[in-house]
C-alpha cells in the first residue's frame, strides 16, 4: 500500500519539478523582492467580529476582524498592528490566557456573525510569545470559533465554543475542553450535526460554571435558516461534565440565535437576549439567580434586529445594570435592561463592544465599518483610522497615469483612488461612487464614465465624473410576465472592442450599446431556474431576513472574448457554464463537459483568454455547499473540453483567476487563503506570501502598462503586487544559472512634486507607493552571504556615478538606484549648510549597471528618460545640468580654500595675533558660517552658504536656471573669484608653507566628507 | 583546515542527519567555531567598523568603536562635521544633538536599557547561558529565499515606557553554514511599536580569523530596509580615553 501511494506520488509530479525541486518547492525560495504594497482604503475600515482587552493592561487592545486577520494596539487604541498575517484572516474570537497575558494568546478562526458573504476559518491557533509565533492546535473544520474561555486560576483548562460548519451538516461543533494547555480536546456538550455553540460565558468566581447558548442554524445559496428545537441555554455547573437546559422563564416553541452575559460584578446576574417564534417574546431576558428563572425586559427593535448578525450583550465590569447589545445602531441600558437608547454616531451594525478595564466611560466597538472608540460613556465616537481591513467585493483598474483602481465593498459603499499619490494613498486620495453594499465598478474605457452596482442591481449607477451627473441605468423588465432575478453581486462587464457596449446579468445577459440607455435580451434563461430556490421571501427562518443577498439561480459572470466580440461566456451561481460564438443568438451550456465538479458548483469567474477566442479558464466556488475544494478549469475548444489545472498545492476554494498577458503558462489564482501562482500554466502552484496576508482574495486584475497584478481581497483591502514581469521569463534553464539579469527597464525622472502633505499620518493608514527608481533586477540561485558582492552604476563614459547595495536573496532580487549623485563637497564651517545636502539628479542617457559577487562580473545597460509629458525640453535640462556642475565645482574649490586657510590659521595659532592672521580670519569668516547654530541660532549667510543655496535652488529645478539665477551665479562668480585673489596674495606671504604639507585638491576631495 | 573547507564537510554532516535534531545549543556552538571558535572571539578586546550608508546620492562615513570594558562610539561625519551617537565613556551614555552641536545624556531608560547590553561585546551568544539568557530552537524556516534555524533568545528583561518588558529576539542561521543570515525583534517603543523590525546580514569575511558580515541592511519587515556596507574592520584598535568622554557643557559654562 506504501509502495503504491509513493509511485503515485512521484508519477503526478511535473517533469520541471523533478528538475528543479530545491528551487520551487517553496514560494519564498523564489519570489524573492517582489512583494505585496497595500493600499488600503482605511478610511471606511472594514467589519470586525471581536474586540479583546488585556486583564490587567490598558493599553493593550485587539481586535479581531471579519476578513482581515488581528490587529493590536498598544496604545489603548490609537495605532493597531497586525499580528496573524500568516494565518487564515477570518476571525471569531481572540482570548488571552489571564494568567499570562502578555504572552499567551488564542486565536479562533472563522468570523461567527453568519452574513452570506462570510469567510470561513480553519482552526484555533495559540501564541505563546505575543503573537510573533503561533501554532494551530486543532478544530481544523471547525469553519467558525465562537468563544474561547480560559480558566483565571489555570491556564491549562481551556473551554471553546465552535459554532461549526454554516453551509452544511458537520459533528466538529459544541462546546470543547482541555485541561493540558490546548494539546488535546474533548467534546463536552454535542446536539446534533446542525446545531453548534454560538455563545459561552463562564463565572469569573466558580470557572466551573459555564453558560452555553446553542444554536440552530443553517444557510444555502439561496437561502438562510436560524432556530429549531435544538436551539437552547444550557448551564453547567461542573466544570462541563453535565448540562442543563435553563429555560424558566423562555418563551415557548422554537428558539433561535441567543447570547449570553454574565455581570462580571455579580455573577448571580446574566442577560440573554432570544431570538424566538413570536415577536412579543424576543428580546432581552435577565436572570437575577444565575439562571434559576428568566425575566423578560425588552423587545424594542434594536434588542431583537438580526440575531444571527447582532446576539451580542456585554455588561459593565463595574455595574451590573449597565448593558450593552449588538445591533444596527447599539444600544446601552443604564438600568438593567429595562430600557435602551442608541449608542452614537457611528457605522452601523455593531458587533462588540468592550468597557475599559479601568474606566467605563472608555468603550471599544466594533462595526462592519471598523474598531470605534468612545471617550464618554458611549455617546460619541470616533474611528480609528488605521484599519486597512476593507472588504472588496471586486475590482478593476484603468489606463490613467498612475492608473486607477475601482471596486465595492461590503456594506461601504464603492470606491476609487490612485495606485501612487503624493507622500502615499491617504484617505483624501478615494473618492465615493457608490452606497449600500458595493460591488462591480468599471471605468468606461475612454470617456469619463464609471458604472457602479449596487445589491442586486437595485442600481446601477453611471457616473460621469467629468460634470459629476449621475444617473441609473439598471435594466427593468419590459414584459409583464417575466421577474428579472439579480444577484446580490451582479454582474456588469464592458467590452474590449466596443467601448459603448455594456453587459448586465440576470437571468438573461443583457446588452447596450449605448452605455445602458436602452438594452436587448441577448440570450434565454441561462440559468437552472430552480424554483426551490427562488423563495427568498421565505428565508431567514425564525426572523425573516429577505434582504436581497440570497437571490439565486442568476448569472455571476460575464466575459467578452477579447479576440473575437461574438464570443461570450457566462456563469451562473447554480453552476451553468454557457457560451456563444455569434453573439448570443444561440448558447450552449457546457457544464456537462467540466469533469469532477459536483452539480451546482457556483461558477465565480470566467476568463476568457487573450491569446485565442476558444481558449477560457473557469473557477467554481463550492463552499456555499460545505464544499471547500478548489476547481479551476482551463477549455481551449470553446468548452468542448475542460480540463483541471488544480494540484494540491493550493489551499482554499478559489474565486478568481488571472491570465497573464504575455505568457500564457503564467497564472494568477485567488483563494480563500491568499494568492497562487503558477509559471508552468497549472502544473506546480506556488503560494505567494511576501508580504502577502493569508486573507481572501476575491478578484485580480492586470494592468497592461505597469504589469502590476493587484488584488481586490475581502478584509485587507487593495494589495498589488507592483510588476510582474520576473515571472514571465522564469525557467528552468534560467534558473539553472548563478545569476540571472533581467532586463532593467527604462526609468523616467520622476520631477513631479511631492507635496503630500500626510497630516494626520501619525494615526491615518497611508498606502505605500509604488517604486520610482530604476530597478534593478536579478535571480540568485543562492543566498549571497560570503564574500564580497556589489553593484556600481557607471555613465555612458564608463565613469561610476553612483553606487547600490545589492541584495543577496535566494530567488529575485529588486534593488534601487535612485539616480541622485553624490551632492557637492562643501567648506567646514561652525554649523552645516542645508543647500550643500543636494543630490543633484543623473542626466537622461544611458547607464550601466555593474555586479561584482566573487571573481564575476555582471553588467546590464539601461535608459533614464525624460518625462516628455511634462514640459521640459533636453535643452532645458542639459542648461540645468551645466550651471549645476559650475556650481557643484565651486562649491568645492571654496572648500579646498577653506581646508588651506585652516591649516594656515591652525599654524598661526601658535604664534602672536598679528595684522596677517587678522587678515586670515577675516577672509575666513567671508567665506563660512563661524558662529551660532543650526537652528535659529544660525548666523548669516557667508559664501559657502550662498553658493549651496543657488547649487541646491538650480539642481532641484525641473527646469533651467532663471534669468535671475543667473544674475544670482554672477554674482557669486564675482565673489568667489575676489575671494581668490585675496587667498592667493595670504598664501604668498604664509611662510613655511611646506611644513604644512598640504593635500593637493584631488586628494583633499577625495577624502572630505 | 581553512573555513570553506570546513564548510563543505558541516554540508555533507547536514545531510546524513535531521535537521530538527539539532538544538539551539548544537547551533550556536557551531556557529562560533564556524566563524573562528569561541577563544578567538573572546580574546577581543576593541573593535573598530568603518561603515558607510548611502542617503539619497549622498555617502555617510560612519565610525563604530566598541570596547569589552563597554565604552563605545558611533561617529557620523558630514560637511566636515562629527556628529556622535551612542558614546558611553564608562559612566554617561550621550550623543550630539544635531541642532545645536552639543552634547547630550540619553534619557534614563535608554541609558538602562544600555547597559544591560554592556555585557554582549562581540556577540550576544558568548556565554549566553552564564548571562542568564535562554535560546530556543524554533524550527526551520525560509527566509531570504533559503532554509534557516529560527532561534528565539531571550535577554535580561528590558524597561519599555517604565514597564519591565522581555528581551527577545529572532536569529536565523542559515542550515548550509550556521551564520547568522538576519535577526528580527518587535519594535517597542515609537509609532512603529508592535511592527517586526529585521536586520540581514551577508558578505561575510575574515578579518585576524574571525568572520563578519560586512554587509547588513535594517529595516521594518516588509517594509524596505536601508543597506550598510562595512569597508574595514579593525580588532583591538588604538584609542583614547578622550574619544569617549563627556564633554558636559553645563559644567564648562558653569567654570567660565
């Protein structure tokens, strides 16, 4: 048996791997220096399922979010950090072990506020240095933690609380327990396949009182179903080994969602708040006698709203009548939960909340909008501003430069903003075009017009941006017989060809071609039609919850050919692949030829090829039915055939796929757990990490003139990976060598200005810029680290002008040069002359990049360019360059004189002041400053500092020198040379000057810093 | 038996045993004796770098001295100028405030947080256990696109913002050679305080037997890094007392 699993294995392993094991069995052997720049946005956040405090330090806040992996504050809030990158980013519950806080932390994954658009986690990992390492012990298909309970008097017993699986039937749920530490588990309380623990709650003074709530609950693709009989409040008090239900007091008949609280100032008193049949009995209920009997209190909207997004009650730690509940606003009771009023303005839906653990006025919330703090008790808020977990549904770029990137999220509305800005992508840099839950945003390809979706086609807005008119274009139906079916995330697609047309999704594909004035019906039901699964209005179980996000049996993608406009594909969430090849006059389905992929499959994405109109990939999502496989498919026949492009080493279901332009065997693919990719068109996937969060990647896209892949994820916002062109040319052959150069791309001078600004960085999230410099790029096929390596820049005349720290990476190297020289050498004065810090820029031409590692040499030319959008001319520059050089060379002949003059004053120091080191003095203090500071102590100006100014006011123009520059250098000429004269007549009356023993000028600017 | 020889018959021991069989002490021993041996680094008595930092076209000339009585210096040189930082005469920690060209103390819990570090000459892992250090071996991890050990060292606590704080840090030590290849520690304090910053170190040569890296760059990780390049190093320099003492401004103005 043994034998046979080996021959398989090495049978199914790819011809290249065989050849090339060492160097691409891992991702981080090879990509080296390309790496993930996030751009946020922040500004609008993203949804936050958990907010944990420190016991017994203030400043320690976490925040565990939907998407978007953990974050901690050390400074009560202000900044937060992310310390899961690694991991799965979808996030229930964060504990720290009371006994050990600062050390041991656990994490549970799997975000428990079930929305349809849910992430999915992947198991309970511990920490027991802060977060710099962690390790996964268990609950691998746990799909979602609620709760994590440490006993305060020992840190080996650990209570959690795993919701479990939401899209199907799963034992892994309940309530568990350890007593070693989390290194091994049992199941303590289990009711059945469908029913999971979606709130604990333990007695800070008897940790053998446990309170479980458990939960019924269950969603499809099209629908949604809380509550049943299994659903309970179960109590212990034992330590887990027995349960009880307490329900006196509970409304009859089915429950559904409960939380539950206990005051941490007296344990006698717990809050629930019921999810039930009747909407006279839902609401807040509280227990005076630790569950013995129930009271209800409350039933207002904002105690009952949602219960499978909002059952969450926190208690004062101080005041047993102070509650707080989850909900659209939030609402806080101040005596007892009799009453509520909101909590203030802030986004809506509110997860968790968290008092400080000194003052109770202090208040950490958590929103589908972010991590909100309140100074007072609750009323108001305010945002913090370094969240970069936004939650992008989709995005798509344009052709702008730089160019531009559009996309929706969940529950923030849709969005641009620029891939570089000033000073970095700030807040101020996106703009809004969009509301509700945002989706598909897609920029005409060339008039001012952005199309933007919103829920289920409620609208569809086209925006022109130029005179910022807004109007919608959404397809209605025009046959009375007939109900159009959007999905929650409908499609909108442009074509390559016809910059006019424009597709929507139904049921049906719709098309314009006059930007959504008016629309044709180009094809039949492309759908299933499943009736059974068009009954939204019934969905939501015991609350009705027909919000719009379970529409199915609709069309989710739509994809023109870019080789041929009558080729088009559409997919559909109840698993159709359909394509025409005249324009929709007639479509075939060829689901049926997909091999391995259960019926139903929702078909996330098509791609259709750029090299050939038959040629298209294909990636099924199947986590909608508890299916966490990945399917990707690639058809070169129209989908006659489809053929897997799979292997194991991919984690996740995927949702999108991207071709590359150039290289059809290289592939993008976005998964639940980050970005593969492949260079060998699907044998081998390689797992990208630089950088790069293990968060959910819903949507790539390629920008044909940077070659930047950038990233629409679901919790970590826009993430690009700047340049992908390396991985075009990676082969085996390639990778064989020592050293491989790639190409150096030719540079332009960047003289943009670089005002940004960055007020309010210091707690704003700022997008990192793209690279500017000329890169330099190569492959390692070892690590450099003994011996000598380095790389000079030499000019066309083969002098060096700069110089590079090269980087010694295994795998692809990216270093910078930023094409500054080296600024003038100026005379020593008493403070520093800020104008002689002026790094002059290199001059447009051609240069040449020389590696030296060991014994070799590698050498690449490249271009540095003028931007010839600006209006700058050669002459222009080349005057610039010309009175710099006469500028720099004088500025260091000033120094020389000063050097001189100085030996000559420290020789005359020891003899008697005279008229001649009078004289001396005098001509040095008209040369450099001699006195104050380099603050506002500073002295006037002298010579030194003049010349450094006009050098510094000239070399760092885009343009050539002004007329009164000019003025300026003559005037400063004048100087220099009367300064001249005065030095050279001293020095002919220094005696003994050999016992000086000057450096000449050569060796003196050699050797000055 | 040269280094490199040395080198190639560790590569042939690696692959005959588990890697994961190795412990922290089994790495740091063979570390030391890859790099010259435990006795050679100990009879050190002073080191002197020449380093330089390159600032956007402009080239930084940077002294290092550090002594194993713990006086030590960084000397940066500008336009001519002699900024100091880090200076420690053997009872006052200070630097030169770049405004106005003076002198000034370090405050008392970087001064602290200094000396614990006085006993680290050369290498933090000399005699790490005496010191009452603890290393741990982690695992093997990639970094820099190679396979390394990850040990976890943990240092006298140290003071952060008045609360006593563990010293940890992050080495890896390439599996080929055993030298440290970069080095990862939590930035404590400052708006960068919870983010990873990491140093890597490479073009390791022998100077009087020893072997250091005379190229290293620091940074955040992720986060880009600022490469140093070493042009010499000096064992046992010759220097003066003067070099490192505190020039005290207050006491000067005061007699004048």
């Amino acid at each position: 048996m043994k034998t046979l699993k080996l021959t398989l294995v090495l049978l199914t392993l790819p011809f290249w791997g065989q050849s090339q094991d060492d160097a691409i069995k891992n991702g981080k052997a090879l990509f080296g220096d390309l790496s993930a720049r996030h751009i946020g946005p922040a500004l609008m956040s993203g949804r936050i399922n958990d907010m944990t405090l420190h016991p017994t330090n203030s400043l320690i806040v976490y925040a565990g979010t939907a998407g978007g992996g953990v974050w901690k504050s050390s400074d009560g809030g202000v900044v937060f950090q992310p310390i899961f990158d690694d991991y799965c980013q979808s996030i229930g519950a964060v504990a720290l072990d009371p006994n050990d806080p600062d050390n041991t932390i656990y994490v549970g994954t799997g975000e428990t506020w079930t929305r349809n658009s849910v992430s999915v986690g992947d198991g309970l990992y511990k920490s027991t240095d802060g977060g710099a390492n962690w390790k996964k012990i268990g609950f691998e298909n746990s799909d979602r933690i609620a709760n994590i309970v440490i006993n305060p008097n020992n840190s080996n017993e650990i209570y959690v609380g795993v919701l479990g699986a939401l899209w199907g039937d799963s034992s892994e749920r309940g309530v568990y327990k350890s007593t070693d530490g989390g290194e091994s588990w049992e199941q303590i309380l289990y009711i059945d396949q469908r029913t999971g623990c979606a709130d604990m709650a333990m007695d800070p003074n008897d940790p053998n009182v446990l309170y479980a709530s458990m939960w019924a609950f269950r969603r499809t693709g099209w629908s949604f179903e809380s509550g049943g009989d299994t659903s309970a409040l179960y109590k212990s008090t034992d330590g887990g080994k027995s349960w009880n239900k307490i329900h006196n007091g509970f409304p009859s008949g089915d429950l559904g969602r409960l939380g539950i609280a206990i005051a941490p100032s007296n344990p006698k008193v717990l809050y629930t708040v019921i999810e039930a049949e009747e909407p006279s009995k839902k609401g807040l209920y509280r227990s005076d006698d630790a569950g013995n009997s129930w009271q209800q209190l409350n039933n207002d909207f904002g105690i009952t709203v949602r219960p499978f997004y909002f059952s969450r009650i926190v208690v004062d730690p101080r005041n047993e009548d102070v509650v707080v509940k989850g909900g659209l606003s939030g609402s806080i009771s101040r005596d007892g939960g009799k009453t509520f009023k909101a909590l203030g303005n802030m986004h809506s839906d509110i997860h968790d909340i968290a008092f400080h653990i000194k003052d109770s006025n202090i208040m950490y919330v958590g929103t589908d909008g972010g991590v909100y703090r309140s100074m007072n008790g609750g009323v108001t808020m305010e945002i913090v501003e370094n969240l970069p977990i936004s939650q992008f549904y989709h995005i798509s770029l344009d052709n702008a430069k730089p160019y531009n990137v559009y996309g929706g999220l969940q529950d923030n509305g849709s969005w641009y903003g620029p891939s570089s800005s000033p000073g970095g992508i700030e807040a101020k840099d996106w703009e809004s075009i969009g509301q509700g839950d945002g989706f598909r945003v897609l920029k005409h390809t060339t008039k001012p017009i952005i199309y933007s979706e919103m829920q289920g086609a409620d609208n569809i807005w086209r925006i022109d941006t130029e005179n910022r008119l807004i109007k919608t274009i959404q397809p209605l139906p025009a046959d009375e017989a007939v109900k159009l079916r959007f999905n929650w995330n409908t499609p909108i697609a442009m074509s390559s060809t016809h910059p006019d047309r424009f597709y929507v999704g139904s049921q049906f594909l719709h098309r314009s071609e006059d930007m959504g004035d008016s629309w044709d019906i180009i094809s039949p039901d492309l759908t299933t039609n499943d009736p059974m699964k068009q009954n939204q209005e019934d969905s939501g179980g015991l609350s009705m919850d027909n919000s719009g996000a379970e529409n199915h049996t609709t069309i989710f993608t739509i994809a023109e050919s870019p080789i041929d406009d009558q080729v088009i594909w559409v997919g559909t969430d109840d698993g159709n692949v359909q394509v025409t090849r005249n324009g929709g006059k007639t479509w075939t389905n060829t689901v049926a030829n997909i091999p391995d992929l259960p019926a139903n499959t929702w078909t996330y994405h098509i791609e259709a090829s750029v090299f050939d109109a038959g040629t298209a990939y294909a990636v099924f999502d199947g986590h909608t039915q508890n299916d966490m496989s990945t399917y990707v498919y690639k058809t070169t026949d129209y989908g006659a055939s489809w053929k897997s492009i799979v292997t194991d080493d991919i984690v996740g279901f995927a949702r999108n796929i991207q071709e590359d332009f150039v290289n059809p065997d290289l592939l993008f693919l976005g998964t639940e757990f980050g970005l593969y990719i492949t260079m060998d068109g699907g044998q081998q996937w390689l797992k990208f990490t630089n950088n790069m969060p293990a968060v959910a990647v819903h949507f790539i896209d390629l920008q044909p003139q940077t070659n930047d892949l950038v990233m629409g994820t679901h919790g970590r916002g826009v993430i690009i990976v700047d340049d992908i062109s390396p991985l075009r040319e990676l082969s085996s052959e390639m990778m064989s060598k020592n050293v491989h150069l790639f190409d150096i791309k030719p540079t332009v001078i960047d003289e943009k200005s670089d005002f940004g600004g960055n007020f309010g960085a210091e707690t704003q999230f700022v997008g990192a810029n793209p690279n500017q410099s000329v890169q330099i790029k190569y492959y390692l096929s070892k690590r450099h680290t003994f011996g000598k390596m380095g790389i000079d820049i030499l000019n066309a005349e083969g002098q060096k002008v700069g110089e590079v720290g090269p980087g010694k990476k295994k795998g692809i190297n990216i270093v910078s040069w930023d094409y500054r020289l080296k600024p003038p050498i100026v005379a020593k004065g008493k403070t520093i002359t800020f104008g002689g810090f002026t790094s002059p820029k290199a001059a447009p031409g051609t240069y040449k990049m020389v590696m030296t590692k060991g014994k070799d040499t590698y050498e690449q030319p490249f271009e540095l360019k003028l931007d010839d959008t600006l209006p700058i001319t050669p002459a222009d520059y080349e005057e610039r360059d010309r009175v710099s050089k006469l500028l720099f060379d004088m500025s260091e002949s000033l120094a020389y004189m000063v050097y001189q003059l100085d030996e000559m004053i420290g020789h005359n120091t020891n003899q008697k002041p005279s008229k001649y080191s009078k004289r001396l003095n005098t001509l040095k203090e008209s040369l450099v400053i001699t006195t104050g500071d380099n603050y506002v102590g500073t002295a006037e100006p002298q010579l030194r500092e003049k010349i450094a100014n006009l050098f510094s006011k000239v070399a760092t123009s885009y343009d050539r020198p002004s007329a009164n520059d000019m003025e300026n250098f003559d005037r400063l000429s004048k100087q220099m040379k009367e300064a001249e004269s005065t030095f050279e007549s001293l020095k002919k009356k220094f005696k003994n000057m050999d016992q000086l023993a000057l450096k000449d000028k050569v060796s003196f600017l050699e050797t000055a810093n | 038996m040269n280094y490199f020889s040395r080198l190639i018959t560790l590569l042939v021991l690696a692959i005959s045993m588990s890697n994961y069989a190795q412990t922290a002490d089994e790495i740091i021993a063979t570390y030391h004796e890859n790099i010259g041996g435990i006795d050679k680094l100990k009879a050190v008595n002073g080191i002197k770098l020449s380093l330089k930092i390159n600032q956007g076209g402009m080239e930084l000339p940077i002294e290092v001295i550090e002594l194993k009585d713990g006086r030590q210096m960084t000397k940066i040189t500008f336009q001519g100028q002699e900024i100091m930082q880090g200076v420690y005469d053997g009872t006052t920690l200070w630097s030169t405030n770049f405004m106005t060209m003076q002198a000034e103390k370090s405050d008392a819990e970087t001064f602290d947080n200094f000396k614990l570090g006085l006993n680290d000459f050369m290498d933090d892992f000399i005699d790490y256990k005496d010191k009452g250090y603890t290393a741990e071996m982690l695992g093997i991890e990639t970094i820099d696109g190679t396979e390394a050990f990850k040990i976890k060292l943990t240092k006298e606590p140290m003071t952060v913002e008045g609360q006593l704080v563990d010293d940890v840090s992050f080495y890896y030590f390439d599996t080929d050679n055993y030298v440290p290849i970069a080095v990862q520690t939590e930035v404590k304090e400052g708006p960068g305080k919870g983010m990873m910053s990491e140093a890597t170190m490479s073009d390791y040569q022998e100077v009087d037997g020893i072997y250091f890296p005379f190229s290293m760059s620091q940074g955040v990780k992720d986060q880009g890094s600022q490469p140093v390049t070493v042009v010499s190093i000096e064992l046992n320099p010759t220097v003066s007392d003067d070099m490192f003492v505190f020039p005290d401004s207050m006491e000067s103005d005061g007699g004048n």
